[in-house]
C-alpha cells in the first residue's frame, strides 16, 4: 500500500478458545461466531488500523486443524496479500504451533507479517487474555520501521506478552496465560508499556521479493518417540509399513538411542526402503549431536537424518511439505538440515 495511506490488517478466524461461548447444557466451550468475539473488543476501533476480517464457517477448535485449512489459509493470504499491510490469525491454541510451522514452508518468501494468536480464556469472559493478545498482534502486524517496511515480515506467535518465530514455539502449558514458549531461539519482541522489537532476531526485509505459496503435502508420516523398554515386533510393525514415507524420531538427549542391534537393522532397513528418518530430541531445549557419543553415531551410520534443534511441530509440518514435492529421498534429507524460515539454527 501508498504512504500515507492508513494500514490495513485482514484478521483471518479459524475458531479456538478466544471466540468460544459455554454451552448452557453440556457446560462445555464451543466455537461461536465472529462477530460476538468483535462485539467484545470495542476497543479496536480506536486502534489507527482498517481491519478486514474472513472466518472460517464453521469455526473449529484447533484440535480439528488439517492440512487442507492450512492450504486454506495459503489460499487467503494470497489472494489478500495486495491489499493488506499484514495479517492475523485467530486459532485455538492446541495446534497453533503446527499452523505456526507450516505456514513459515507453505509461504516462500513471505515479506509481511502474520501474527498468529488465540486465548486461554474465551474473549466474554472475566480476566480473559484474549483481549490484549488480539490488541497486541493487530499492533504488530501494523507496526512499521521508519522506512515503511513491516517490523516483522515473517509468521510468527504472539501470546501474553511474547512475540515468539513461529516455527520454534511450542504449547508448554495447557492453563496459565503463557501457554507458548521458544526454547531454541530468542523472542522477536516482548510487549510492556511499549512493544520492544528486537531487529537482529526477525527476518531481513528484503524489497522486491514476490510471494510464492505452496499447497501440496504429504502426510504418510509418524512422530516417534523412544522409552526404554520399547518393543521389536511394534517399532517393525511401524518403521517398515509399507505406506509410511517418514518418522520424526524422538530420541534421548543430543540424539541417542539404545545399542540393540535390532533397532538398528529397523532402522537401516526402512532408510534403505527411502524412508526419511529424522532425529528431534525428547527435551524441551538443545539440540541432536549424532556425532557425540557411540548411542547417538549408530543412528547416524544407519541413515538417520539430524534434525538438529527442530521443534516437533517444525520437523512435522517441513517433512510433510518437502514430501509434497515428489523429491527423492536424498534431496529431502539434504534439505531438511538446512533452513527454510529459521526453523532450525544451522
Ligand atoms: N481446544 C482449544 C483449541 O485449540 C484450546 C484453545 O484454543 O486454547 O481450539
């Protein structure tokens, strides 16, 4: 858009806890329309901003995201993308680390911000959070560098008082008002009585660049976490079905995996079949090391692939899309230990 031109944000609805009302019967929350949720935030018109809204008819709880709603919402920012300064979407927050995610792959070379946020508490309701998180993302998917850029051209998680990338955010708590964290990379911006932005952690602006959405996935995949006492015959069954095309494998600390030979044919065996293996760490921060000790090497000769400091929602979501492109399997491996959108620090 033209300087001097007031800045325009299209919020985009999927459901979620923030427009929820309780269902006098069943005392349970249910998605409710958009325009009670605007009906409980007066405030917004005094916030120097055009808001265009799009909602998703029916909304849903986060819990019911797809693929598919992701495309759908490729599909809005695209067709939107000229006519707003930026976006925000309104998602339960169950699953908003995945949408997160996979919007920063299915969006190449996004230069405006989308700010995605959601609530613990239901906007109608006393002490809700959903309020000042809904306030706070329009404000930064508006703000402006003194040059007209956007302060935040990437997708990106804002909740309570964090700005957090989006593909390095996790839901860590189910109850308090900071439901999300990001244990391997530094806030974008915190919000107190200013919004702080802080410039070497966000995404270069970089003029001229086009938009280019992607749409296809594949999801024949698993997120496959170790314990001890795991089992042969079930991680067989698993690793070599024949329909499976890769496993976000969760392993102990900088990568390891018990020294059972059996585990490593499986493992071998389903890398050979072009099986994309990719090795995330069980804890909430750090990063995989195959290389550090003997546990963690054995996996790396049987063609397990770092993931290094992936989140799971990262490792999921990128898997699901370079598995869209029909590559072959060494390129997909190659390119998920490079970084697409700052998902991972390599
Ligand atoms: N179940 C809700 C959802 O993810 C939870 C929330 O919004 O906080 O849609």
């Amino acid at each position: 858009m033209n300087a001097g031109q007031q800045t325009s944000i299209l919020i985009i609805y999927t459901g979620g806890t923030i427009g929820m009302i309780r269902n006098a019967e069943t005392g349970a929350l249910e998605s409710f329309d958009f325009n009670h949720l605007l009906a409980n935030v007066p405030e917004l018109k005094q916030l120097n901003v055009n808001i265009g809204t799009i909602t998703f008819t029916p909304p849903i709880d986060s819990s019911d995201m797809e693929p598919t709603l992701w495309a759908r919402i490729v599909r809005i920012i695209e067709e939107n993308y000229d006519k707003y300064d930026g976006f925000v979407i309104l998602h339960g927050t169950d699953t908003m680390s995945f949408t997160a995610s996979a919007l920063s792959f299915m969006l190449e070379d996004l230069m405006k911000p989308v700010v995605l946020t959601g609530s613990q508490l239901p906007i109608g309701t006393l002490r809700t959070d959903g309020k000042e998180n809904l306030i706070t993302a329009i404000e930064i998917a508006a703000a402006k560098a003194a040059d007209g850029t956007p302060m935040v051209p990437e997708v990106c998680v804002f909740f309570q008082d964090k700005l957090m990338r989006g593909n390095r955010t996790t839901k860590v708590n189910s109850e308090s008002f900071g439901a999300f964290d990001s244990n391997n990379y530094p806030p974008l911006a915190m919000a107190g009585t200013d919004i702080q932005f802080y410039t070497r952690n966000i995404k270069k602006y970089v003029p001229g660049l086009k938009l280019k959405p992607h749409y296809e996935y594949n999801s024949n995949i698993i997120i496959f976490s170790l314990f001890p006492g795991i089992q042969q015959e079930v991680v067989e069954q698993v690793l070599l079905s024949k329909e499976l095309k890769g496993v976000i494998f969760r392993t102990y600390g900088a990568g390891n995996a018990p020294q059972k030979k059996w585990l490593i044919d499986v493992l071998s065996k389903a890398t050979a079949e072009g099986k994309i293996i990719i090795n995330i760490t069980q804890c909430a921060g750090g990063s995989v090391h195959m290389e550090r000790y003997e546990t963690g090497l054995q996996l790396l000769e049987a063609g397990v692939t770092s993931g290094h400091d992936s989140t799971v929602e990262a490792a999921i979501t990128k898997l699901m899309y370079l598995l869209g492109k029909d590559l072959p399997p060494e390129e997909i491996r190659r390119r998920m230990s490079i970084s697409f959108a700052g998902e991972i620090s390599v």
